[in-house]
C-alpha cells in the first residue's frame, strides 16, 4: 500500500512499539507464544493497537509478501502507516500556533490544478 509498510521480527515490533512508531495493526500467526509476544500483546493493548491472529496458512501468505529473501517474521508482522492522522480539535489547536493561522478543509477535489489555485 502507498501509505503503509509493514515490519517484522519481534523485536523490531516491540522497539516501533515502545518507541512510539505509529504502528496500525499487529499480526500473529495462530499458536505463537512466548515472553516477547506476551509483552508486545500488551504494549498493543495499551497503546490500542488491533492485533489480528491468522490461521498458519494465511499468515505464511502474508510472511511471503512482506519479508525480503526468505528472512522469517517468527510469528509477528506490524503494519505501520507512514501518515499521521489527528482529530480536528487537534488540528485546529496546530494551526492556532502557527503565524499564519489558514486552515482549509477540501473533500474529492479531482483535478490538481484546483488545489494549486486554493492553495495559492
């Protein structure tokens, strides 16, 4: 996907995890366990992060597509978005700091050219 990637290992997890990495969801394979996956479970609770568990068929589909060179997930695969999102009180309180207080909201504009006009 354009605006998500997707990382593995449960140690790489545990550190995007911890580290504040915005990570959109977590998949397990079915039946993986252990005192790595307990805390990253646990990390993803708090934070609110979907944990998905797949069948191994599924999941080793998944393992497929997403890691390099035959490398192994060891059960666990987060998909991280690239993009922040905020709610719009949020948002607002940002622009309320910026020098040039300008917030503007567009829904389906299609052609480019209009945002460039908007924008300018």
């Amino acid at each position: 996907m354009e605006n998500q990637d997707y990382i593995y290992g449960r140690n790489a997890i545990f550190e995007a995890i911890n580290s504040g990495k915005r990570v959109a969801k977590v998949f397990l394979s079915f039946g993986v366990q252990g005192g790595a996956i307990s805390a990253i479970f646990n990390l993803c609770k708090k934070n609110g992060i979907p944990i998905v568990t797949h069948d191994k068929t599924k999941f080793n589909t998944l393992e497929r597509s997403v890691c390099q060179h035959g490398e192994k997930s060891q059960g666990i695969i987060a998909l991280m978005s690239l993009i922040e999102t905020c709610d719009l009180e949020d948002l607002i309180r940002i622009s309320q700091t910026r020098k040039h207080k300008v917030l503007v909201a567009l829904d389906e504009i299609t052609d480019p050219h209009n945002l460039g006009a908007i924008a300018r």
